[in-house]
C-alpha cells in the first residue's frame, strides 16, 4: 500500500534585507513545524526514521534555494525538500531593495501497514 499523508503544516518565511531565498524558505518551514508535535511515535513506540518528510518551498527564485542545507536543518524522518516558483519578490519604491517572501508546505508520510502494527487504527 502506498505512503499515507497524516500530517500537512504551511508557512511563511521572509528576508527582509539580503535576498536570500535560502533563508526566506528555511524560516518558512520553520514557522510551519515550530508550533507542530507528534506525540503518535512515543505513544506507538515508532522511529521517526520511519517518517518520509516532503518539504515544498515557494519563491520567486527557485534556483537560489539551496535545498540540501534547508533537507539538513529538519529534525526527524527520511527529509526531501524542493523548490518551486511562488512567494513573492516586494521591492521598496524609495530604495529599490527587495524583500523576498516564501511559503512551504511540510507533509509527513507513513506506510500504513507499519502504523497498523503499531496498533494504530488507519
């Protein structure tokens, strides 16, 4: 049976002064999971190493995200992140320098069976 979505967290991030999409959509996950628990691994006594993570950040630049370092700031699960066209680029009229503003969706993913041998109702 294929992976069962069971969790889906949004957020925004910004950069307000460097233009860094990188860090815009690394504090854009990071508002998704900051406020997230999962209390199901320790009542089910899973690893979260059985967790597969799919992390979706938009930006006006999508080829300015370093992904391997936002895959490297995540916690727990077997971690993938792309990026993709979205967010938005603000540019001040008075002084030409550009806010950048990115979103992302964190899903976490579980094989079903696993979770129904842990006893979970699925």
């Amino acid at each position: 049976m294929a992976e069962q979505r069971f969790i889906i967290e949004m957020g925004m991030g910004n950069d307000l002064h460097g233009q860094d999409y990188t860090k815009a959509a690394a504090r854009a996950i990071e508002d998704a999971i900051r406020h997230s628990s999962i209390p199901m691994f320790e009542a089910l006594g899973m690893d979260h190493a059985q967790m597969r993570v799919q992390v979706t950040v938009g930006v006006q630049a999508p080829d300015q995200v370093d992904c391997a370092a936002l895959t490297a700031g995540l916690p727990r699960g077997r971690v993938e992140v792309r990026a993709v066209h979205g967010g938005l680029d603000v540019t001040n009229p008075d002084s030409g320098a550009v806010t950048v503003i990115a979103s992302a969706a964190v899903e976490a993913f579980l094989d079903p069976a696993i979770m129904a041998a842990r006893g979970a109702r699925v």
